[in-house]
C-alpha cells in the first residue's frame, strides 16, 4: 500500500500534513490540487502464528515523506533528492475467522514518527477493530467491511500533541471474470467506501502565497468509489509483495484525491 499526500510548498522547514497519521489516513498514491509533497506507505507485515481459526501478525507499516516528487516522476522514473519524514508504527494484528462469512480483526500500534526537515519527532499510538462478511449474490462474491479506530500522537521534548477516532465502512464486489497478465490470474472488483470522523483531523501547512504564513487543512467525512484488480496469489515475496492493483476517487471538502492502490481498499 502507498499513501500519497501533497501541498504546495517553498520552505525548507515544512510540516506538510501530520506525518504522525500517516500508515491510518487511508492507502494508496494521492494527488490534490496544487500540492507536491508526497507521503509513501510501505505496510509490510509477517505473520507470527496461526491456530486453527486464528492468525497473529506482527504488523511493520513504514511511511516516508517526500518534499520533491509526485506523479508524473513515477512514469520517468525519476527519484526523488531525500526523505523528508519518516513514520514507523510497528504492532501486533489478531485475526479471527469467526465461520465461514465472519472475520474479525483488530491491532494496536506504537511507534515513533520523525521530521527529518525540522529534526523533531513525535511518539505514535494506535488501535482498531474491523469486522468482515463474506458473502456472494448469484455469481458476485463480495467483502462488506467495518472498521473503528483511533490514532494519536504526542510530541518528543516539545509541545505537540493530536488524535482522532473514525469509522469506516464499505463494500467490495468481485466480478465473475478472470484476465491472465504476465503470468497471473486477475479479477476486476469495484468498491464504495465511507469514512467518518468523530471529530476534524486538522493540519497546519505552509501558505502557498508566503512561507512565513500557514493554512488550517480538515479532513472531514468522505466518501470513495474506484476499481481494482486482485491477483490469485501475492506478487513479490510473502511480507511485501501486493495482492491487489487498482484505482478510486476519494471526495471530501477539503482533501478530495485520486489514488493508487495495491491493496484491499476498505
């Protein structure tokens, strides 16, 4: 999974969205209006055990910030000069399959998250429950998600501190098809998903007209529809490879976006 998340900016110092949020704000490559710092979220996970109809994870999700790339440099392969955060929220995931519609999952993390553009950091917390049924109509088989949870951050040696609790829920159908491309077994799924905050997640960024100025950015409910392409087997090796490909359309008031996905997206 990827995340992807840009503003427009000219300082040398810059806090471009809470860096701290940055493996739970959502998953995949964004763009928005007039923005050019990037945020890339790298899941990665192990499982540690599994018994009977119980599995535990040890969850890596890893996020690096990027004040000098976006899109058009995927397709020119061109990289970008320095990472600009790092965000790393190591945890443990439990996953239940409670019958053959039901899974259960929850997870909680604590991990530490760093500018490396202004040399502070802040300490990350965490959790969450989902639950997910299983089911098919006529010949779609389809995934109907819940999930809450909340994150937080405090800062290290100077006064900072945030957190936000969401709900998220959606649906994701598969169509009865299969496509081969360079050797894998694809299927065409589509999904709605909605998020809703219980509370505005505020950012502070740079003004775009002066780099002495800052703007108030919320993340308010949303909604997201897109399309993706699940492989039958994961691509790449077992604890990094992608299972998924895809893209969808995020709407909210202030941060609406495309995205890139290779991943489940609820």
């Amino acid at each position: 999974m990827l995340l992807f998340i840009s503003f427009s900016i000219n300082a040398v110092e810059i806090e471009p969205v809470h860096y701290a949020y940055a493996n739970y704000l959502g998953s995949g490559i964004y763009r928005t209006t007039g923005q050019n710092a990037s945020l890339i979220n790298l899941p990665f996970s192990y499982v540690i055990e599994q018994e009977d109809k119980t599995t535990y994870d040890l969850r890596l999700p890893l996020s690096l910030g990027f004040f000098d790339f976006n899109l058009a440099d995927i397709s020119e392969l061109d990289l970008p000069d320095g990472v600009g955060t790092l965000t790393f929220t190591p945890g443990i995931e439990f996953r239940y399959q409670y019958n053959d519609h039901w899974l259960i999952e929850s997870y909680i993390d604590l991990g530490y998250a760093r500018n490396l553009t202004t040399n502070k950091g802040v300490t990350v917390h965490s959790a969450g429950i989902s639950a997910l049924y299983n089911f098919t109509y006529q010949e779609y088989d389809s995934i109907w998600a819940s999930r809450l949870y909340y994150a937080t951050y405090n800062g290290n040696g100077y006064d900072a501190k945030d957190s936000y609790a969401a709900v998220h829920f959606g649906i994701d159908t598969g169509l009865p098809l299969q496509y081969q491309i360079l050797g894998y077994q694809f299927q065409p799924r589509f999904f709605a998903t909605a998020f809703w905050y219980f509370s505005d997640v505020d950012f502070i960024i740079p003004s775009a007209n002066s780099i002495n100025e800052s703007e108030h950015v919320s993340l308010t409910n949303s909604i997201e529809a897109g399309l993706t392409l699940k492989s039958t087997k994961k691509i790449g090796y077992s604890w990094v490879g992608i299972e998924r490909i895809g893209i969808s359309y995020r709407y909210s008031n202030n941060l609406s976006a495309f995205r890139l996905l290779f991943s489940f997206p609820i």
